[in-house]
C-alpha cells in the first residue's frame, strides 16, 4: 500500500496524495468515489482543507518561535528579549537655540532661570510640531545690553506626559503600562512616592547591568508588550528593590511624533512670559527617528547580546552607536593604529545620518556622553565627519532603433533613474566598492534595445580652504591618480575662485626628480585666451596616494572648490572615514544608434566605436 506523503502544504497537493491513498488501498470497499459529484469526494475536500489548516499553522508557529524567520512584530519582540534587548523608542527631534530676553522679564536682577517645560512651535511640511526644553538653563545678565542671553539651549519635539500607578497590595510582579506608542525612552523618569499625599520621592533608574545591583538599588526594567507599548517593572528585593504595597509610581517621559519634526529651523515661543525673547537657531532639528522595525530588531538584537553594553572591538563601537542614535543611515569604526599617521589610544567613528551627510554638533556630543560609560578606560572615542568622493561619468551607449518603442532621450531618462538606484542601493555605505563591470552589465541589461555601452570614471572631491588657516588642506582621494609624474598635460583641475578681482583655476605640472609628485599651481586666463600662472606653489598632488596638499591657496574669503581627477582604475573602494556617491548633476548620458544593428554590413562604415578618453584627452 502507498504510504501519504506527510510533507505537502498545498490544498490540491493534499487532496491527491488522499486520493492516491484510496487507490493504492487493496482493502478499500468504496465505489463510485473519484469524480467531483460524490459524496466521499466532499469529505475528502474537507480533511484535505482541515489537513492544510493544520500545517500552515503549525509552519507559521514553527516560524514565529525563531527570531531570524518570525514575521509578527510581538513574536520578534518576545525572541529579542530573551536577548536581553529592548527594541528603541521614538526619538524626538531635536535642535539647539539661542533665547535672548529682555532684562525686563526678571525685574533686572543678576541672573534668569529658565525652568524646564518651556515651549516652542514650529512648522514642518505645513504640520506644527511643538518642541519642549527638557533642563534649566540660567543666564547672567547683560547689564551693557540690558538683557539675558541663553546659549546653547537644547529643544526637543514633542510633549512631556505623566502616568500615575499605585502599588497592588501583594502583588509581586505588577506591571505598570504605559499606553504611548509615541514614547521616547531616552526621556522617561521613574518616581515612587509613599503614598498620593506624600512629597517624599525617590529616582528609580534605568537596570543597565547585574553589576553592582543588590536588594536595596532602586531600578526598574523596562520592556515592550504585545500590543506595543513599553511596560515597566521593578526588582523582587534580591536583584532590585520592590515598591512597598500602595507606594504610588509616577513616570513623566517625552511623547513624540519621531522623524516628523526633524527640519524645523525656524521657532516660535509659546511659553506664558512676560517677555518672548528673540530665537536665533544654532542647529536646525534632527535626529528624529521612528520606532525600531523589526528587520532592525532582528539585526541589533543578536549583536547587543554579544556587545553586552560596552565598547571593546570596532563591532561593540557599531552595536552601540546604532543603539544609541536610531537616525543611522551607515557607520565606520576604526583603530586609532590603523589611522593615516598612527593615532595609538583612540578609536575612530565616522558617521552618516539618514538625509544629511554628516552628524550635528548636538548629535556628536550626545553621543560622546553615552559612549563615556561603555568604553574601556585609556580609549577616547573620537568622531570624524564622512569624507565624500565623488563619482561622475560620461555614459555612452549604443541602441537599436528597431526593437524598441522609446526615443533616445526616454533611454537616457531610464539610464539616469538606473544610476539613482544604483548609488542608493550599491554606494553610500562606509567600505563600499563601486565595481564598474556592474554598472556596465545593469545598463546593458536595462532594455533590449541597447547593444552595448561604456563608461568613462572620474572623480571629485569639496576642498573647504578657510581663510586666515595657515595650516594645509589635505584632500583625500585615497586611490591612485591617472596620470605620469613628467607628463606635461595636467593631471587634475579645479573650479575657478575670486581672489582680488582676478578668477585663478588650480592644475598641476611636474617636479623635476619625483617620480610620484606633481606640483599643484594657480593661473588666470587673460582676455586675449592665454593662461598665465599667477601662483607658483599653492600644493602638492601624489599619484600613488591620491593625497592632495593644499599649502598656500590664495583666498580673500573661505572658499568650497571641487577638485576633478580621473582615477587610474574604474573600480573604486571606501576605506574608514570615505564615502562615494554618484554626482548625477556631472554625469553625462549620450545614446549613439548602432549602425550595424540596424543596416547590417551596409553600416559599418558609419560605425564609430567609442573613444577610451573624451575628443579633448581630458
């Protein structure tokens, strides 16, 4: 006898395996049985369905009791705290101001201080959020100008909200819920009182380690629930102290809208003062960030159980980071001995946010001060900018006519929206590669109307030369530079910059005797279309480095000026601090109809192959 093939989850694939059971069956006394009509056919439909039911819940279940395969939000939660990890909060967007108030406002007293809870609006793609001072902030007064000035004041989106709980008589493992999605954990306070009447209050804090934690410490858990809200709870009097029955809880924390209120730049006071003082804006608002996903949990939870909350390897820098700013697009770590010179005692992190290029100052110093307590006594985290290169083509490419409906520049357009995809999905990562052959065969394949294509690579970077610096501007290209040492054409070039009224434009000659320098030199061109070299020496170019030194620009002002190379490879790779990025706005798209494809022999002598370098060798 045929023996059921237990496997299958498909209804039909099911209801045949039966079907085989019954025919293979030398004892079955059933006739009339296998045609849609009959009777037995509806029973074997419903243990067919009931036999689907049953292994597509018992998969989904084996599913769901994996971290890596689970689908549902709770059940990724629920394996993640088995890790030890809680999934982040919102974050609330924030910004740092500047409030100037009349002396008025105190009655000219020496100092002003601005309490905590004071409010702004501001309007975001036409929605007004309101931001919240979360400190005290106190002032001196100006007597000169007859005013208080507060710098450096922090704001964040959103509201300050308050849940009140009273101990269970009894109760050992009560929860206390907060229903607020919009939560943001990184400011929540944890009070107990006595009982309702009291003013006796004691700070629970958050339990970040079982170090040092006994029967007396007052700190409280926290996780997040079924339905998504973030409940709290405090210790048994052995790991943590217990509130005593009828102690009544009280937890103030930020409720935010996230991500919705990063771009504010322009504030305006709401708080009840006498005086509204001017707003001057330091730092717009960012760092706003939605509740963590779970493809994020699924990532973070593993590698924060392995980082066990402090910093020791590059990977423990990564974990943490990420833990800590939820606003993270991609993060480089590096030790301070692998740095370009040597910086032996600090580990190196370079950032890049979603939707800006760099951290703010705000971010970078409250970053600092969460890394202070993880990191390994004599290493000094240190934060550097992302260093961007450039990348910008000349995309040529040959069509046939024949077998497609678009015209050349609906090809084009195509090209460019392939190039768009392919810089967000294939670059903008720290240790990120641009492999050329890839780009070549995404464009070939992108219709079957292309035969074939070509790419010329080059390479920019944003010098900043600030005025009054007498220090050199290195500019890091860190890949070799297409170019001979003694040829006389110039390597690289520059866009043009004022300096007392004449435009100069920097390019580059030979070192007599180096075998890898160029001299870098600036030069006007004159009215009548001569160049003339106004500055001798202003820097140095190394081909084998692709290092720049800028040592003497002359600038009236400070001055962004790209620098232009051509890499002497069409592959590029990031290391530490460098990120590449396709500059769309340089690239050029040429299609070109293939005369062959379309005329055969007949048009191979209209046939021009494409040039390895532009008409003009540049």
């Amino acid at each position: 006898m045929k023996q059921l093939n237990v496997t299958e989850l498909d209804f039909d694939a099911i209801k045949d395996n039966l079907k085989d059971y019954f025919r293979n069956n030398p004892d079955a006394e059933y006739a009339d049985w296998d045609f849609e009509g009959s009777g037995l056919n509806h029973l074997l439909d419903i243990l067919a369905y009931n036999t689907h039911y049953n292994a597509v819940v018992a998969h989904n279940a084996m599913n769901e009791s994996f971290i890596d395969s689970a689908q549902i939000r709770s059940n990724v939660v629920s394996r993640a705290k088995l890790l030890g990890y809680t999934p982040k909060s919102q974050t609330a967007a924030m910004s740092k101001i500047t409030l100037t108030f009349e002396s008025s406002v105190n009655r000219n007293l020496s100092t002003y201080t601005l309490l905590k809870g004071q409010t702004l609006t501001a309007t975001v793609d036409s929605v007004t959020y309101t931001y919240v001072t979360l400190d005290d902030y106190t002032a001196t007064l100006d007597e000169e100008n007859a005013q208080y000035v507060f710098t450096d004041v922090v704001i964040y989106q959103g509201r300050m909200k308050e849940s009140t709980f009273i101990v269970e008589s009894g109760s050992i493992a009560q929860k206390f819920i907060i229903e607020d999605t919009s939560i943001d954990l990184d400011h929540l306070a944890v009070d107990v009182f006595d009982n309702a009447y009291s003013t006796s209050v004691e700070t629970y804090s958050l339990f970040t380690s079982l170090s040092g934690i006994g029967p007396s410490t007052a700190a409280y858990f926290i996780n997040e629930n079924y339905d998504g809200n973030y409940e709290i709870q405090f210790g048994d009097n052995i790991f943590g102290k217990r509130p005593a029955s009828l102690n009544v809880i009280k937890i103030k924390y930020l409720s935010t809208v996230g991500k919705g209120g990063n771009g504010a730049n322009v504030f305006k006071w709401t708080s009840p003062t006498s005086v509204t003082p001017s707003i001057v804006t330091a730092s717009g608002a960012t760092n706003g960030s939605g509740k963590e996903d779970i493809d994020s949990i699924r990532q973070n939870a593993p590698l924060s159980f392995i980082t066990q909350n402090r910093a020791v390897t590059s990977g423990d820098y990564k974990t943490l980071i990420s833990q800590i700013l939820n606003n993270i697009e991609t993060v480089s770590v590096w030790g301070g001995e692998d740095n370009v010179p040597p910086q032996y005692g600090k580990v190196y992190a370079s950032i890049k946010p979603f939707d800006s290029e760099a951290l703010t100052d705000l971010d970078k110093t409250f970053l600092l001060k969460e890394l202070e307590a993880k990191r390994v006594i004599g290493i000094q985290p240190v934060l550097v900018d992302p260093d961007f290169t450039y990348l910008y083509f000349d995309i040529l490419f040959k069509y046939n006519s024949n077998r497609t409906s678009f015209s050349s520049g609906q090809l084009s357009t195509k090209v460019e929206t392939l190039l768009s995809d392919f810089n967000t999905n294939n670059l903008q990562r720290f240790e990120g590669v641009f492999r050329y052959s890839h780009l070549l065969s995404m464009i070939d394949d992108l219709d079957i109307a292309i035969v074939n294509s070509f790419v010329r690579v080059y390479a920019h970077k944003k010098a900043v030369v600030q005025y009054g610096k007498l220090v050199s501007t290195p500019v890091d290209f860190q890949m070799a530079i297409y170019g001979e040492s003694d040829q006389l054409d110039p390597v690289m070039s520059s866009d043009s910059w004022m300096f007392n009224g004449v435009s100069l434009i920097m390019e580059d000659e030979p070192i007599v005797g180096s075998t890898d320098e160029r001299n870098i030199y600036a030069y006007t061109v004159g009215s009548d279309g001569i160049k003339r070299i106004i500055f001798k020496n202003v820097g140095v170019l190394n081909l084998n480095t692709g290092l720049i030194s800028i040592d003497s620009l002359p600038i009236n002002k400070t001055e962004t000026i790209n620098i232009y190379v051509t890499p002497a490879a069409n592959d590029v790779v990031s290391k530490r601090n460098k990120l590449l990025s396709i500059d769309i706005g340089k690239t050029t798209i040429t299609p070109e109809l293939d005369t062959i494809a379309i005329s055969g022999s007949s048009g191979v002598s209209e046939y021009t192959p494409f040039l390895r370098h532009r008409p003009d060798n540049s």
